[in-house]
C-alpha cells in the first residue's frame, strides 16, 4: 500500500511540475508580447520582446526542474 502512495504521489507531482513548466513559459512569452505591443504596437517589438520572454521562460523553467530534481535526490538518499 504504501509503495502505491509513493506512486501515485510521485506522478502527481511530476503533472504539478510540468503543467508549472509549461505555462512559466506560456505566460512569459505572451507578457513578453503584451510589453511589446504596449512599448510599439506597430513595429517589430511585441516579436523581439515574445521571444525573450520565450528564452527567460525556458530558462526559469529548466532552473525550477534542476532543483526538483536535486530536492528529489537529496529525498531519496534520507530514505
């Protein structure tokens, strides 16, 4: 029963993080675009300004898996 528990605790938790992922990333990209558009609606910023949030997202988001993946690590070795 317990080992269950663990399972299901560990797949819950891999869904919390990837769905974190992916809108960290999302959201990013389109407040990247919103500033764009607010900054120049006309010219190429809401473009320039969508990919870095795209870049920062991703980058956040890859920084937020590593330290799952250490605090698991470090849970793992306690056990």
């Amino acid at each position: 029963m317990a080992q269950n528990k663990r399972k299901v605790r560990r797949v819950f938790i891999t869904y919390v993080i990837v769905m974190q992922l992916f809108f960290t990333v999302i959201g990013l990209a389109l407040l990247g675009v919103y500033i764009g558009y607010q900054i120049d609606p006309e010219g190429i910023e809401p473009s320039v300004y969508g990919g870095l949030g795209l870049f920062l997202g991703i980058m956040v988001s890859f920084y937020t898996l590593w330290q799952f993946i250490k605090s698991e690590a470090r849970h793992a070795n306690r056990s």
